[in-house]
C-alpha cells in the first residue's frame, strides 16, 4: 500500500490511459479499494513496483486465470520509455508470475496500434499473436509458453 499513489499515478498518466483497454481516469478512493483487494489475494495476483535509483519507473501485475494461465500487464513512466526497460520488466515479471503463481502460460492484451508495446512483449519472448474482442474492442493477444525448466510441476 505504500507505493498506491505512485501506482495510481501511472495508471492515470495520459499515454497509459490512451493504451489502456479502459482508458478512462481512476479516482483514488476505487484505486485504493481495487489495490486492497488485489494484495488481499496473493494467490490471485502479483504487483511488482520498478525502481531505478529509488524513483519509481514502472510497474507490473500479474493476475492468474486459473488452470495455470495468467494475464501481464505493465506501465512505465514517461521518463523510463524507449530506454528497454519495459522489456526487461516483462521478462523479470513473467518469470516470477511463473514461479510465485505457477503459471505455465501467460498472456498480454494489447490494443493493436500500441507498436511500441508490442515490440517488447515479443522481444521479451511472447508470441503466437491472435485477435479477441474485449470491452468492445479488437485486441491483440500475445502468449508467453513456460519452458520446461520453467515450469514448477515438472
């Protein structure tokens, strides 16, 4: 609960809002509401703050589905974009989603003109693109396979 502002202050910053599946402005009171019942559930849910020298850059959550699948989502900072660090935050959060959550799959949604996004998540090893529909909305989904190492049944 420490870092929610921080967090609502991604979420909230007009690019993130623009690439987001709901794009509309958070007030504080339901982000608070919402966190608490996220960190209440940490079978459910993982959220990961990204520092860089203290300040906070970004962040990552992974929500598991259920028959060891689970969904990423990320959000970098204005400042911390085009410097790699979204790809590194997708590796670093699907490798712990896949151990702390014991996933084997896990995918992100991303609207299709997000390039920028989508580049990192296959840079980051996501593939097997397909369109869905969600919220009314034609997205882009990318899968994240665990390897066999990876995968904490084997």
């Amino acid at each position: 609960m420490d870092d929610a502002d921080a967090l609502l202050e991604l979420r909230n910053e007009p690019t993130t809002r623009h690439w987001s599946l709901d794009g509309a402005r958070i007030p504080r009171a339901h982000h608070v509401a919402w966190l608490e019942r996220r960190l209440a559930a940490p079978e459910e849910c993982r959220i990961w703050v990204a520092e860089v020298d203290g300040e906070v850059v970004g962040q990552s959550r992974m929500d598991a589905l259920g028959q060891g699948a689970g969904e990423i989502s990320v959000g970098l900072a204005p400042a911390a974009r085009g410097r790699g660090l979204g790809g590194r935050l997708i590796r670093e959060a699907t490798a712990r989603g896949i151990a702390e959550l014991g996933l084997r799959e896990v995918v992100a949604v991303i609207k299709p003109d997000n390039a920028a996004s989508i580049r990192a998540f296959e840079r980051a090893g996501y593939g097997e693109p397909r369109t869905i529909t969600r919220l009314g909305a034609h997205v882009l989904v990318l899968t994240h396979r665990s390897a066999a190492g990876d995968d904490p049944e084997v």
